[in-house]
C-alpha cells in the first residue's frame, strides 16, 4: 500500500547501519494522538518518540542527543518537540534543531496506513561480548546458579548479561519487591547448601538495603556474593545521584571487596570473589561502576575453579587426637553437643555417639541435625531448648562440642571438661579455655575419634535416660496444649501439629521472636532441616529466607514460620512468591504484638509499651497476592489448616490468631 505521508522505501532516512533489513513495525493507532502531543512508543527493540505535528506523525529516537533525556516525556511548543530534562528544541517530525545548533536524534520513517501508525525500525545489532557477559560466565562456572535482586538503573548493563544467561538456561534470576529480602534469600541459601547464591542491586540505597541479610551470612558463616552497581566512574566521589563510598560501607560486612575498573582482569576478580565466598564462608562484594558492565570483553574466556580450590577436610593433628580421645575413655557420662558448623558431617558424629552412647544435644541453630526420634537425640540446648537437653548435659562428665561458638544463648556448661573440635582455630576457646582443642574438619575428626577410642567398660550407655526425659517432656507439652485462656492457639498446640504433619524431608525456615523459642522448645524435628538468623537475631528472616529455600531445594517442601511483627518487615514478598509460583507453607502466629519485646519489658519489671501492632487480615492478604490464604481462630482447626496449605500448589498462609501468653 502507498503511504499516506511518506513516499520512502524501507531504510530511507535511517541510520546508515540499518541498510535495507528495516522492518515496519505498528506502534499506534490512527487516531492514538491528537494534534501537537507526544509520547513514548515501542517499535520493536527501539523506543521512540511518536510525535503529531503539522497534521502528521513523526516518530523519534526516544533519546536526547544532550544527556538522554526521554524525548517522549517532553512536549511541544511552538512547532518544537522540547526535552523534559533540559529543555533542548527539536522538530516533532525530522528532528533537526533550530538553527545555529547540531544535535538531532535519529528521525524514523513513518507511515499512515489504513489500519494504524506503522515505523521503519532498524534490525536489532548483533550482540558483541561485554565484561558483564565475562563476568556472568565466571560466576557460572564457580557454580552460582541463583541470584535475587532488583534491577535499576546503575546495574542494567549486567542484568544483561544475567539475562542472556537465563535464556541459556545456566542462571536463574528472582526479582525481589525489597533488597534486604534478597540478602536474606541469598543468606538462606548458603545455609542450606554450603554454596553461594548472589543478590544484586543498584547504586547508593539499593546496596545498603542489602547490608543487614549480609550481615546475618557473615555472622552465621554462610557463603553469599554481593553485586551492587555504581554511578559512572567519572563521577565517583564527587556527590552525583546515589553515589556512595560502596567499598567503605561493606567494609565491616565483606571479606572481599573490590571495584571492577576499566583494565581490572574482569574474570579473576569475579573468581577471587567466589573463592573467598567458598573458602571463609563469608560475604564477597564486587562493585560495578555503570559505564564498565558494557565495555567489550573480546573473546577474554572465564576464569574456572579448576585447581583454585583444595580439599579441605583436614584431620587434627595427632597429639590434640591421642589427648582428646584419652579425655573421652577416662568418661563415663560424656555427651555429645553439635553446632551448625557440623551440619553437613552428622552422620559421622552420630556414629561417634553410638559408639559412646552417649546424647546429641543441638544448639539453636542446630536444631534438626539430629533427628528427635533418635534413640540418642535430645533437641535444643538453651534458651529455645528442651529440658530433655538441659538435664542430661547437667548430669554429663564430659562434653563433646562440634562446630558450635559457646554463644551466651546456647548454655554449654565452662565449667564442666570440654573437648571442643572446629575447621576454625579461632573458634577454639573463643570465649573461655577448653580442656582439649582440637583443629580439623568435623566429620573427620568425629571418625577419627572414634577409630582411636580404647575400651572403657565404666561408660554409661545413656539411652535409656533419654527416652525417660522425653517421655517426662512430652507429657508436660500435652498439659500446656490443654492450656486456653480464650485468646488465641498457644504455641504448644501450634507445634504439636506441625510436628505431626510438616513432612519429613521440609525445609523451615524460621523467623526472630517468640515464635522461634516456641519452635525450638516445642516442634520436633524428624529429618526437616531448619534454617534461621542465628547470631544476628534479625527480624524479618523467615519468609525471604523460605524463598532462598525454595531456590536452593525446590524438590523439598518448604515452610516459613514468622510472628506478625517478622513477617509485617517483608510482607510484599508474598507477592514474590505468587509471581514464581513458590509453593511456600508460611504459619504466621499473629498476636498483634512484638511479644519477645513486651515480654522482656515485663522481666525487667517495666511498663509495656510501644509493642502493639496494627494488623491485617493475614489470610485475606495472601488471597488478594493471588496465593492461598486460612485463619486459624481455634485448636481443631489447625490440622486441616496445614494440610490443605501444604497440598496448595503455590504459597499457602495459615494465620493463626495466638495467645501472647502460651508461648
């Protein structure tokens, strides 16, 4: 058909580069724009200005010659197509500036056709290797195969590069509504698998979402890499928008940080970063100045983890073995108590109490790596604990500690005689001295120990112990799961029926607060592994953290368990959920109150207050997000409620109106 307004062939009036293999695309209808309006278009890859001027259209590159600015976004006056950003003059349909002046942007061919606007659109331009691509090339062959984060501005040039990887299928990118929560993901997935995940953001305000999630890795030693864009190099330091001293700011947080420059070796640093991940299992951080994510990286290849990495399982050295193991024979009660630094080596320390007989305590963080139903396992030690654990370390001759820090909440007795065993030489003895420290890889030197041990016919199988003070505990859950003040579910009804319906191979993720010590004390573990925010204690973990689960472990089910006040801090991420079809379980135990808080106000003999929330209807708020939501207002109710959240394929919220006094 002939045009209307145009007699050019496809390509006149383009840029040199796009030749003959123009195409024409439709970008509005005929009567989409009224006489002396502009507005931003899409024809294909190209954004355009699409102008109605003189009784035609003209469509425009929608970028300002000066700084960029969005034509589209501008207006015209006077005959003239006028920048938002500054203020520079353009004609609407060729242009060309007024006289006396030489910027133009690139005038596209336009047509009126019978059935809408059609512009002539240059092809594509065939894709050329950037240091992002190098980058992103790196970290998949380190094995990072999920980053969380947000796009902007300041990091476009390498969610790029991210993007092609996905379409490659080597990456897979969740878009998250809040940076911390992508922190807290990735955190979440270190420990889980022992590996790093990445979470990515913008200049300035994006990367310090990211600092509290990392900070929670660092102090719980979970393997996480940072990515922040930056502001364009040439303005560094100089106060441009959102620009920040990103290495200052991650200077506590990061192990590793380093800026990515114009001549960095682009490849090694990316592996330095993943090698220190790996290694100090720990946070690396690696800032992009804008201008450097798309300078061309050539045919420059990845740089691999082959031959970077060694083995690190490590035995202890002979002498702190024969000390250790003479320590264990001359015992009769000893006992066993294991940290999260043991997490992936328990069969081998289950093997050493069998061998012994001797109970498994866990700290808090370690709830789970043993499973409840063992014939020696006693859950939690502690403040969130059992007194199943509690009892028996006290009546202990010797205890056996591996991978645990002797934190102040974990409640391992100094004063009895202590065999501690960590990778960590500084973790031996960090708050007191120990009777024997011993520096090797956990699961080793559990076998070791076991190999080394002589005869010791004085030692007390303690098995039988065990199942006494489990029995004299369950008996105590029963009584307070009959408690009802008329306010609410109390925790220990909340917990009996998640122990008996949460499958056995689930990964739960659980939140900071009153919620958690009711976890700890209450829920027994079968083979669930348990995730939380250990030595930081930040409120907020559990759903985004359950998010990192599901990424990490998507062929297991997975639960978030959060108090109100936790999951208030990222309540839009259910919204995540929904979006990638996250078959999260979240039990959120609302009792319309910081109640850790409001408890520990009245401990200290003060007055409540401030601890009061405001709340929604937790269930109408998943089902608005487009998940599954359920209110739980009494005990019976709670079973069906977990079950059906459990079958639901996408997230499920049960919102369980509690009792702030049964916890």
């Amino acid at each position: 058909m002939k045009p209307k307004d145009s007699d050019v062939d496809a390509g006149a009036g383009l840029p040199p580069e796009a030749g003959h293999d123009a195409r024409w695309v439709k970008v509005a209808e005929l009567d989409d724009l009224e006489e002396g309006r502009v507005r931003t278009a899409q024809a294909g890859d190209h954004t355009i200005a699409l102008t109605r001027c003189r009784g035609r259209y003209g469509a425009l590159d929608n970028h300002c010659p000066h700084q960029g600015g969005p034509l589209g976004e501008g207006s015209i006056e006077k005959g003239l197509l006028r920048c938002p950003w500054h203020g520079y003059d353009y004609d609407p349909l060729t242009g060309l500036p007024p006289a006396g002046f030489s910027d133009a942007p690139v005038a596209y061919p336009v047509e009126e056709r019978d059935d809408g606007v059609y512009v002539a659109v240059p092809p594509r331009p065939v894709h050329q290797r950037t240091v992002s691509d190098l980058m992103v090339e790196t970290l998949v062959a380190w094995g990072i195969t999920h980053v969380f984060g947000m796009v902007g501005h300041s990091n476009l040039g390498f969610a790029d590069a991210m993007r092609r990887a996905e379409e490659r299928g080597e990456l897979t990118y969740i878009g998250i509504r809040h940076e911390g929560a992508a922190a807290f993901a990735t955190s979440a997935y270190g420990k889980l698998t022992g590996r790093p995940a990445a979470c990515f953001a913008i200049a300035g305000p994006g990367s310090t979402n990211l600092l509290t999630g990392l900070y929670d890795a660092k102090v719980d030693r979970s393997p996480v890499l940072a990515i922040s864009g930056q502001v364009p190099s040439k303005v560094i330091g100089r106060g441009a928008f959102q620009d920040i001293d990103l290495a200052k700011a991650f200077s506590d947080v990061a192990d590793y940080s380093a800026t990515v420059l114009h001549d960095s070796d682009h490849a090694e640093l990316v592996a330095l970063a993943c090698k220190t991940a790996l290694v100090d299992r720990g946070v690396a951080h690696l800032i992009l100045p804008d201008e450097v994510q798309v300078l061309p990286a050539g045919d420059r290849p990845p740089a691999r983890p082959q031959g970077r990495v060694a083995d690190r399982m490590a035995g202890p050295p002979a002498d702190a073995l024969a000390r250790a193991a003479a320590v264990i024979d001359g015992a009769r009660r000893p006992v066993i108590v294991v940290g999260h630094g043991a997490r992936f080596d328990m069969d081998e320390v289950v093997g050493l109490a069998e061998e012994l007989g001797a109970p498994v305590l866990t700290t808090f963080k370690a709830k789970g790596q043993i499973s409840d139903k063992h014939p020696l396992g006693c859950g939690v030690l502690g403040r969130s604990g059992t007194p199943v654990a509690s009892w028996l370390m006290n009546e202990a001759d010797l205890l056996i500690v591996f991978g645990a820090s002797f934190s102040n909440h974990t409640g391992i007795a100094p004063y009895k005689p202590i065999v501690q065993v960590d990778f960590d030489p500084m973790a031996l003895g960090r708050f007191h001295p120990v009777t024997v420290p011993v520096l090797g890889h956990v699961g080793v030197t559990a076998q070791a120990l076991r190999t080394a041990l002589g005869p010791a016919p004085e030692r007390v199988d303690q098995r039988g112990e065990v199942a006494e003070r489990w029995a004299i505990w369950r008996t105590e859950k029963q009584r307070r799961m009959a408690d009802d003040h008329g306010h609410g579910v109390g925790a220990a009804a909340v917990f009996d029926a998640m122990s008996r319906i949460v499958p056995a191979d689930a990964v739960i993720a659980v939140d900071v607060g009153n919620n958690a010590y009711s976890f700890g004390r209450y829920f027994e573990c079968e083979q669930q592994t348990i995730l939380m925010s250990g030595y930081l204690g930040s409120i907020g973990f559990g759903f985004p953290a359950a998010m990192g689960a599901w990424a990490a472990a998507p062929h297991r089910p997975t639960i978030a368990v959060t108090g109100d006040g936790g999951f208030g801090q990222y309540l839009a991420e259910f919204t995540t959920a929904v979006k990638y079809s996250m078959p999260i379980t979240h039990v959120l135990i609302d009792n319309s109150e910081l109640g850790k808080i409001s408890k520990e106000q009245r401990a200290a003999d003060m007055d409540v207050w401030q601890v009061s929330l405001r709340n929604p209807d937790f269930a109408a708020y998943a089902e608005l997000c487009g998940g599954r939501g359920i209110r739980v207002e009494s005990q019976d109710e709670l079973d069906g409620a977990l079950v059906e959240a459990l079958a639901f394929d996408g997230p499920a919220l049960v919102h369980v109106v509690s009792d702030v006094d049964l916890v």
